[in-house]
C-alpha cells in the first residue's frame, strides 16, 4: 500500500520549490556570465599579446551584444547608474552585471591605450572602476577572486586621471566598506 503524502506536506514542498527555483536559476545565470567573461577575457588578451586589435575590438563587441543585447558604443551612452537602473532589482545579479561590464571595459579601455588611444582608454578605465566598485558595493564581496585586484589596479593606474566625483564617492564608500570588513 502506497501513502499518499499529507496535503500541507505537498504545500510546503511547493512552496520550496517556487522559492529555491528562481534563486538556482539565477545562481545558474551568474555562473555563466562569469565563465563568459573569463573566455572573452582569455581570447581578449591572446589577440592584444599578438597586436591583433582589430579582432580585440571585434571579441569585446560581441560579448558587448551578446551579453548585453546592446553595442558597446551604445552601452558608453548611458551613465553608470542607468545601467544599473536597467539591470534590475536583485542585487546579486546586478551587482555581477556591473562586474561583467566593468570587467569588459577595463580590457577595451587596456586595447585602446596599447593602440594609441590614451584618452579613449583612460575615460573607458575610469567607467570600469565606477561599475566594479559599484559592484562590489551591491554585493558587499567580491563577485570572483581577483576582484578586488582590478579595482585596486585601476586605482594605481588612474592615480593622475581626473576621476570624476560621481566615482570619487563610490571610491570613498569602497575604502569604507573595505575597512570594515579588514
């Protein structure tokens, strides 16, 4: 003889289930963007190290598309904080968003200056800095390891940038949140 669970056993089972789904969906989501980023990045640097900008460009713009659904010249337009407002509500997946782009401009803003295109370079560094720290903000942690890394990195390098005060603050709030925490 088969017993047919209880009824407010069924319940609370679904209700885990309409809980738990959308969170490993998201978990799912985020581990991908990631492993996303570390490909575009890995192929990214291989044409920079063989001076081949052109196709450097060419890898950026479409995980820029791809990911974004958006062109890169087309992301530049909006401010950091319309891009965060577009990218949604859950911290945790906003937070990553932030860190992808922020991550995929660094390396354009790195091509760029190994081109020539110091300005070009240095304005899509400092946009990188404001989206990484804003990431790191949102999630309180890093979003992988190294994280951190390129905030500090980017901090070293624009040391004589003229950074604007919307990124000032999110600088003085990351130094903040990085005391507290050690």
């Amino acid at each position: 003889m088969v017993l047919a669970p209880h009824p407010d056993e069924v319940a609370v089972f679904e209700k885990r289930r309409e809980i738990s789904c959308p969170i490993v969906i998201e978990r799912d989501y985020i581990m991908r963007l990631i492993s996303i980023l570390t490909q575009v990045l890995s192929r990214t640097l291989l044409h920079r190290k063989v001076y081949e900008y052109p196709k450097a460009h060419r890898e950026l713009e479409g995980a820029y598309t791809s990911l974004f659904g958006m062109t890169g010249e087309l992301l530049y337009q909006f401010s950091n904080e319309q891009l965060i407002e577009m990218f949604g509500n859950d911290d945790e997946s906003v937070a990553t968003k932030c860190y992808v782009l922020g991550s995929l401009m660094e390396e354009e803003g790195e091509v760029c200056q190994q081109e020539g295109e110091e300005v070009k370079g240095t304005n899509l560094s400092i946009r990188a800095l404001g989206l990484l720290i804003e990431s790191f903000l949102l999630a309180k942690h890093e979003i992988e390891e190294g994280h951190r890394g390129r905030i500090e990195g980017l901090l070293s390098r624009l040391v004589s940038s003229e950074i604007p005060l919307s990124v000032q603050e999110r600088i003085r709030l990351y130094n903040d949140l990085k005391q507290e925490n050690g």
